[in-house]
C-alpha cells in the first residue's frame, strides 16, 4: 500500500503561484480573487474600477496587487501579462471573469453597443488567452486558464442580452481552441458556464418577477452564489484538474442540463 500523501484540499498547488483574476471589483470576481488568495495564491486583481480594485487588493493584504485596466484597450494587454510577470515572477492561473452587458431589444442595438460587448467580452479573451498561455508555455510549468461564459451559450439569448450572448458564445469556441493549442505544454483551458448568479449584473434592467421566475425555475428554487462560482475557479486551478482541459463546466444548479 502506497504510503504518498494525498493533498485535498480544494486550492492544492496554489501555494505562492501567481494568478490573474480579470472582474476583480464585480462579485464573481471579488468573490474568486478572495478565494484564489484564501488558496495561497498571490492575485493580481484586475478590473476598469480603480477605487474597487484598490479597496480589495487592500482588503487582501499581503503580497496582492491591484491593477486597474479597461480590457477594451486590447492593444496594452501584453503589457499586462509583462507587468504580473515582473511583479510575481510567476504566472499560473488566469480566471478571466470580466464581463459587459446592455440589455437592449434587438432593434436598439447600435454598433457601438455591439463592439462594447464584443471587444470587452470575447476580443480580450483571444488576446488576453494568448498572452498568458504564451506566457506560461515560455515558463514551461504548465498552468491554467479559466474562462467565464454563461448558460446562455447554450439556451440563447434572454431579456435583451443578444450581442453578449453571442459574445459569450464566441469564449466557449475560443477556448477549445486555446485547450488545443496550449494543452501539449501543460496549460490546461477551461470555461465556466454560470447559471444565474446573484450578483448586480443580474439585477439589471430586469423587472424582479422575473428574477423570482428564475430563482424558482432553478431545480434548487435559488439563484448561485458568486463564492459557488469561485469554488469552481480554484478547482480548475488547482493540480486536482490536471486531466481537464477543452471543457465548459455546468455551474447552473440544474437551470440547464447536458
């Protein structure tokens, strides 16, 4: 009988690592960035919010950064990647989070609110995906990164969300592309496909008998919690998920099944 230890806890390997967290100020975000560093990691929490992003890093404490950062200038995302590098020395985990969303009807829709969606949800994943994973591959560790879609990949867009639907659709593709490129080196990619989660972005401009339908359509008869989405990052993170890579990870509390 072996006698190897065996660690599990949820955040094995996180000890000291470098990671990234994009949406940092938001509650998924805050909610995985509080996590990740509860693991042992040292975050750099990243989000448009300075005052937001600074108040966690404070909260934090420790050996955390904070870096406030639109990821619509895609052009200075490698300069990003560089900054943690330098900071850190180490990069290991990526948990991009960020995300925009106009609820709009259809015919409202401008191309400006398109290219909003477009360039903050899905534009800085491809190139934030290719900065890190280029980064970890020339590190030659391995690594992770964890990309946020929605249930709505899958299920279509619902009360005015079209252009980030289709946004968050694009992250799913991109991300089975990347788990292809980068899996050889050891960077595994995955995605997270919340359900509905109770956070503000979920509260906005929807009557609240709907938010009550969903809650209630939801076979656990609630909404998610942002901690229960971060507990899936660190997971995904973490050396216990050395064997998936390419997947999109139902976090929806049965709101869709597949």
């Amino acid at each position: 009988m072996s006698t190897e230890t065996t660690e599990w806890n949820l955040g094995a390997g996180l000890e000291g690592r470098g990671v990234i967290v994009t949406g940092a100020a938001g509650g998924v975000g805050g909610a995985t960035a509080r996590a990740l560093a509860a693991a042992g990691a040292r975050v750099a929490a990243v989000d448009r919010d300075e005052a937001g992003v600074l108040r966690l890093a404070a909260e934090l404490g420790g050996d955390h950064l904070a870096v406030p950062f639109d990821l619509a200038d895609t052009g200075a995302i490698d300069g990003l990647v560089e900054r943690v590098l330098e900071e850190f020395g180490d990069l290991w985990a990526l948990a991009h989070v960020a995300a925009v969303l106009r609820r709009q009807l259809v015919d409202e829709v401008t191309e400006a609110d398109w290219d909003l969606q477009h360039d903050v949800n899905l534009k800085s994943t491809f190139f934030l995906n290719r900065a890190a994973g280029n980064a970890m591959v020339a590190a030659g560790q391995g690594g992770r990164i964890i990309n946020f879609s929605s249930m709505a990949w899958l299920l279509g867009p619902l009360w005015g969300s079209d252009a980030y639907v289709a946004s968050k659709a694009g992250i799913v593709t991109l991300s089975r592309g990347f788990a292809r490129r980068f899996g050889p080196s050891g960077v595994l990619v995955n995605v997270i496909s919340p359900g509905q989660v109770d956070t503000p972005m979920q509260h906005t401009d929807i009557p609240p008998e709907v938010v009550r339908q969903s809650s209630a359509a939801c076979p656990l008869g609630r909404l998610g919690r942002p901690e229960e989405m971060a507990a899936v990052v660190v997971f995904l993170a973490s050396r216990h998920a050395s064997f998936i890579n390419g997947a999109t990870l139902n976090v929806s509390g049965g709101s869709v099944m597949y």
